[in-house]
C-alpha cells in the first residue's frame, strides 16, 4: 500500500544486534512504498553542517568573474558552477545556482573509454577567496561516503539479500556528485520552477537541508504531491532510478520537484528566511559495474513492486543503463543531455545524437569514441 506522507527512519537502530530488525522493516518500506524518508541520528556532525552551509554561502557571493573561472562549460568533466537559469528539466529553465563536485582524480588517458571523462579534476574555487572550501567539501563527501556505503549493506539486508549482495556494483573508483544549491527569492508572487519534475538518476541520493525552507514536494504513488520539509537534525533520502531499475521495480524512484514561492521564505513569523540552500549527495554505482538482469531476491520481496507497469519501466531503465555492457556509456549519455552547454564546448560530435530518435545510436556513437573530446 502507497503512503501518503514521509516517513522517518531512525539510523541508529541499525548499529545494534536487538534492534537491527526494526531498522530493516522501516527502511523496506520507505523504499517500496513511499522512495522518500528522513534518516534521523546518522552520523553527519552538527559541526560538519554548519561549515557546509558557511562555505556554501561564501562561494555564491563570489563575484561574477570568479564564478566563471569555475563554471562548469571549462571542464569535460561535468563539474563546476552552472549559473542562475542556466540549467534546464525538461527544456524550462531552473532558478537556482549550483555548484558540482566528484571525487578528485586525474583525467582519464586517451586510450581509456570516453565515459571515464566522468572522472577527473575539480574547478576549484581561488584558495587566497575561500581557503576552507576545499577541505570542508572533501571531507563532507568523505563522510557522506562513509554512510552511503553502509547503506550499500542496509539497502540489501531490507530487501532480504545478503548483506554483500550490492557490493559488486560499488566495486573499483567511486562516483559520487556532491551538489551545492542555491534557490533565490523570487521576485514576485507567482510560483517558479526551482528544481523541474525528475527522477535522480543515482542509486540513492543523500540530501541535507541547508536552510529550513520548504518548496521540496515528492509524488506519491497515488500521483499527489507530497510536501518533504526540512526536519531539524534529519537527511532527506531518495531512491533514485538506479536502484528502481535493478530492483525491478520493487524500490520507488519517486518522481519530485523544488517549487519556488514566496511563502516558503519566511518563517512563522513572517520574518524573511533568506535564500534556499540545499545539499544534495547522489550515491552512484560504479562506472565500470554490469549488471545485466534484475538483482535475484526473494519471491516475497518480487511481489512488492507496484504492478507489471513499473516492472516494465524498471527493465527498460536496466536495459538503458547497462545497454553498451557497463552503466558509464548510460551515465555519460544522460550527462550529454542534461548539460547542453557543457556538450556543446567539450564533445560537440555528440550533439547530432541528443534527439529522441537517435539516442540509440547515442550509445554506439559512444563506445567508439576515445577519452579526448
């Protein structure tokens, strides 16, 4: 049965023996019924937040010429700063700025596949301008790391498996994004699009609230719009599209959106709350993992999914992300779409691969590419 609110799952029943068992029922049936929860007592330090949000802040006051040293358009790597109304869902404009990280590593060698180019350097800010940035960032993301691998683990014992059932999909270098976002106020009172209607394209997505603003709705699996408000001292997680598709179906990848309304920005006494800010770490498989079929679990835990529609989706979601043998051909695809500006500098032979009649020939196109745009 669908839910119709979001749930809250307490990590710390996890960490024991006695009370492991009912951590596992509640996050079963976050992850079947609803694809949202709020993660209570992990182990993200108030400290480790706080420092988050005040690099965060600095690095969005930066001026106009330094956000352009960073933008994402330098790198072929899809990370760096994407400015104001510059990223799109759906063809229309997001307001909100953005910032993107991965963990730092070298540029792939030209020999090797050309979705390795998802790995490499990061557009650091100036260090003499924000000279915290870098080591607050990176050991966010070492943190998040930390809890996202063990819910490699949970996420399995939930659905029944064996605890290192997942494990092979993580295998080799990691590939993370860590995102710092921006929502502005809007100027007038109407409803602006922040975030378009999406799925995330991750395994699971790890998001901290920033500011406690609303303007987060996740939609149920009854198609209503369930508001996901900020909890004090709670992560908000989602099931993203990886983890429905491996599934085959029985995990929900709920579709949701960030609406941008003046009521959301100010609190209860009508005292302005300021700009948005939200953290969003997508937790993703590897690059180089192949997973061919739906994950073997338990004909108890097979019937969970919603019906043969979503079982149906999820396989030509699994086809879609291992089609050309592993799931960084998928990956690097959607990154193709998802950034045009991006594609356009850094790999503009692909361009000609981005409509939906020819995203099949999208992935051919791909595995005979080299490293080198």
């Amino acid at each position: 049965m669908a839910a119709s609110s979001i749930p809250t799952v307490d990590y710390s029943l996890s960490t024991s023996p006695v009370t492991r068992p009912q951590f596992l029922s509640q996050l079963r049936d976050a992850l079947v019924k609803v694809g949202f929860f709020y993660l209570k007592n992990h182990p993200i330090s108030k400290f480790q937040q706080k420092d988050l949000l005040a690099q965060a802040r600095e690095l969005f006051q930066l001026s106009p010429e330094k956000k352009r040293e960073i933008g994402m358009t330098r790198s072929k790597h899809f990370v760096g700063y994407v400015g104001l109304d510059d990223g799109l869902t759906l063809t229309k404009k997001d307001h909100r700025e953005s910032y993107t990280l991965g963990y730092e590593s070298p540029a792939p060698h030209p020999d090797e596949p050309v979705y390795r180019n998802l790995r490499g350097p990061n557009p650091w800010p100036d260090s003499s301008a924000l000279p915290g940035f870098r080591s607050t960032t990176e050991t966010y993301m070492i943190e998040m790391k930390r809890l996202a691998d063990d819910f490699n683990v949970l996420v399995a014992e939930a659905l029944d498996m064996k605890p290192t059932a997942l494990a092979h999909l993580f295998d080799g270098t990691p590939f993370d994004r860590l995102m710092l976002a921006k929502y502005p106020l809007p100027d007038e009172d109407q409803e602006i699009q922040g975030k378009g209607k999406h799925k995330d394209a991750s395994f699971l997505t790890f998001l901290l609230p920033g500011t406690s603003h609303g303007g987060l709705e996740a939609l149920s699996q009854t198609n209503d719009w369930i508001p996901v408000p900020p909890v004090p001292g709670a992560l908000i997680v989602n099931v993203g599209m990886q983890l429905e598709a491996l599934t085959d179906g029985v995990c929900y990848a709920a579709f949701h959106r960030v609406l941008i309304r003046r009521e959301d920005f100010v609190d209860s006494d009508g005292h302005d709350l300021g700009p948005r800010f939200s953290f969003p770490l997508f937790h993703t498989i590897s690059l180089d993992a192949n997973q061919s079929e739906p994950l073997e679990m338990s004909p108890h835990i097979c019937v969970m999914a919603r019906d043969d529609m979503a079982r149906r989706n999820a396989r030509v979601s699994l086809r879609r992300l291992f089609q050309a043998g592993c799931a960084g051909y998928g990956v690097f695809g959607t990154r193709l779409k998802v950034y045009p500006k991006v594609t356009q500098r850094w790999w503009p032979q692909y361009l000609d691969f981005l409509t939906p009649d020819k995203v099949p020939q999208l992935t051919a196109a791909l595995c005979s590419g080299s490293s080198n745009p």
